[in-house]
C-alpha cells in the first residue's frame, strides 16, 4: 500500500487511531466493531468505518476490524515499523524528558546521542544515552547515519543551529524551540509549540470565565 | 471587546500573531506593514489584514500597524493580561522542564507548586516551586484558588488523576499524557499529545524517503 493513496485529512487521524489500537491490544483486544471504537474515541462510527476502510481486510460484516492487522497497516502508513536515527540538541530538563520518553522508541526512533554546550553535561548519560559536546556533532552525524535531530533550545539559538544541522545533512526536525524555522522546503520540519498552546489554553480558560 | 466576536478560524491563528509582535516588540519594532508582517510570518499580507482587521485601530493606510497596540489588544483575547494560578501534577523531566518554562509567567501563569509522589522529590524546588506531596493537594488547591492543573503523568495513571482533581475543583488541564482524558464537559482541556506528534513527523520522513 503506498501512502499517496490516502488522503491529507485521513492521514492527520492516523496517530489517533495508531494510539487507540495500540491500547487495545495492549488490553489484549483481538477485535473491535466501529461502534466500541467510536465510543471509546468520541468519533462517529461512520467517520471511523469510512477512514478504515482505506485499510481493506477488515472480515465479515458485524464481525468487527481485525486490531493487530489494523495496527500493522497503519504502523507502516506512519513509516513506525522502520528504525530512524535520532539525536537531542540541547541536554536540559526538555531534553532530557524527551531522552526517557519510551515512546520514541515505540514509535520507530532510536535515539543515538545528545548535544550540548555544557560542559557540567557532557559525558552524563540519560537512559543510555550519552550527552556529547556540540562541537563534535558533524563527525557524529556522518558516522552515524542522523537526518533527524530534536531542537529542545532557546528560541535565540534555534534558527542558526538548524542551519547548521542542515548543512551537516539534517533532513528533519522535531522543533520545540519557540519559533518557526526558515529553511530549505525539502526539510521535514514538524513543530511542538508549547507557547501557542499555553495560549490556547488561556483562551479557552478566557472565554469559559465569561459564560 | 468580547471574544465572541471574533470567528473561531481567526482565535485559532491569534498565538501566533501574538508570538511574532512580541518578538517584533522585544527588537523595539514599533510600526509593521501587513506586506512585512506577511513576509516574516509567510502568511499572505491580505490573510493578515483580514484577521488583524478584527481588532481595529490601525492608523492610516499605508502607515502600518501599531505593534504594542495590537499586541496588547490579542493579549486581551487570549487572557494573558490576568494571572491564573497553575499547578503541575508529576515531578519527572516533562514537569520540571515545564516548571523551568519561563513562557509560563509571560502567558499569564503563575506555578504554584509541583505535586508529586515520589518521597526523593518532595521539598526539592524547581526555580523556586516546591515539590509537594500528592497527597496534599486538595488542601493546596483550595487554600491557593487552584484552578488549572498540568499533567505530566504516565498515561495510566492521567484519567484517574484527572478525575480526582475535578473533584477538588480543578477546572483546566494541560494534558501531556498520552491519552484523551474523559471529564465533564464544562472541564477544559488542552492536549499536548507528543506520541502523535512524533508519529506525524515519522509519517513525513517516510513519505520524503519515497519521493
């Protein structure tokens, strides 16, 4: 299956439904109808029948969906079932959170080093992973086969250092650093911006005040 | 102003109007074209007049925005001009970094304290919060007009968690536990879900390699 097939709006709901299957079959689910699966996920059983059935292979009517197959499919839409090198650039309290995030490696991700400045940092470990001076990160990225790195730095210094990163041969970043990224458009730049959210939030809670 | 005024495409888009003009203001830009503000955010300049458009006050033609004045007037819409007292439910590396986020007190959040069940961790401070016992928290949150919580939980033990602090009172999450927590409707919640996100971002980098 190749996931050009599927559609822009499918694809944003796929993590969702990775996520839920995921715990199903944690819980040891084998099956599930669309109904079960919409209660639990809050989302129409026709928006959930319809989404699915990209995936094909789902038995007998009334039957319900396969859990693990579904999972599997959508595994490989995600690109989850492959292994991406990663390494963390910046070693504080971000970086290091996102160092003992099991989820990484759940979500195809293997971490393989983090950058820092600090030298009080450089030469710890944090689950494994060693913390190593940023100077050395061109020679570690050539050796190590790297195109993603996470951005866990102040905004002020995000910009340069991804620069730099792509000219080292970074394709992709996971950036949580206050700030939009101006680089190359065939750089996959994916963005977790803590600051908008907090501001949502504070919308949200704005506006709840005032009914 | 009221915030139902504005339509809920342009609130969604306000963070980030609300980021660039505070970067604009920390450079000690005064005035900004739409067609330079377009160039900056790459937004097109008439999006930009029409979602700005809302907030009036403009000054001539041609003159450009006032950016304190615009900034202060979003501040407004968001909430981020009051203070809201905000606790934050898990001391690991997710919590501390987000006690160590100074974009809290800019937004309008003040920390009140960490909670924790960990005994190593409890009485420690994070840039001067304390970590407290879990198990003082219903005492905390009603002697300190607690109504915001964070969650940085294992996703097992977030729904569980939640629940018990609407209990106590709690009125909005920040929920960066992997999984969709189920509370009363008039409860708010603001999902930061980094599974999904790293999921999305697997998803392209797969999608860039088939290109």
């Amino acid at each position: 299956m190749n996931a050009k097939e599927i559609s822009p709006a499918v694809i944003k709901r796929l993590p969702r439904y990775y996520r839920y299957l995921g715990e199903l079959l944690e819980n040891e689910v084998v099956r599930i109808s669309s109904k079960e699966l919409s209660e639990r996920m809050q989302v129409t059983a026709s928006q959930i029948r319809q989404d699915l059935n990209n995936f094909g292979g789902f038995g007998q009517q009334g039957y319900g969906y396969n859990v693990q197959y579904l999972y599997t499919e959508i595994g490989k839409i995600l690109g989850v079932n492959q292994t991406n090198n990663i390494i963390i650039i910046g070693a504080g309290n971000l970086g290091q959170a996102l160092a003992n995030y099991q989820d990484f490696e759940k979500r195809g991700f293997a971490i393989k080093a983090i950058f820092d400045v600090n030298p009080r940092l450089i030469g710890l470990t944090v689950r494994g992973v060693e913390i190593m001076d940023i100077e050395t990160v061109g020679k570690f990225v050539k050796e190590n086969d790297i195109r993603i790195a996470a951005l866990t730095l102040p905004k002020q210094k995000a910009q340069k250092a991804a620069q730099e990163l792509v000219d080292l041969g970074i394709k992709a970043f996971w950036n949580f650093a206050s700030v939009d990224l101006h680089l190359p458009e065939d750089i996959v730049v994916e963005n977790v911006h803590l600051s908008e959210s907090l501001m949502t939030l504070s919308y949200r809670i704005n506006s709840m005040n005032q009914q």
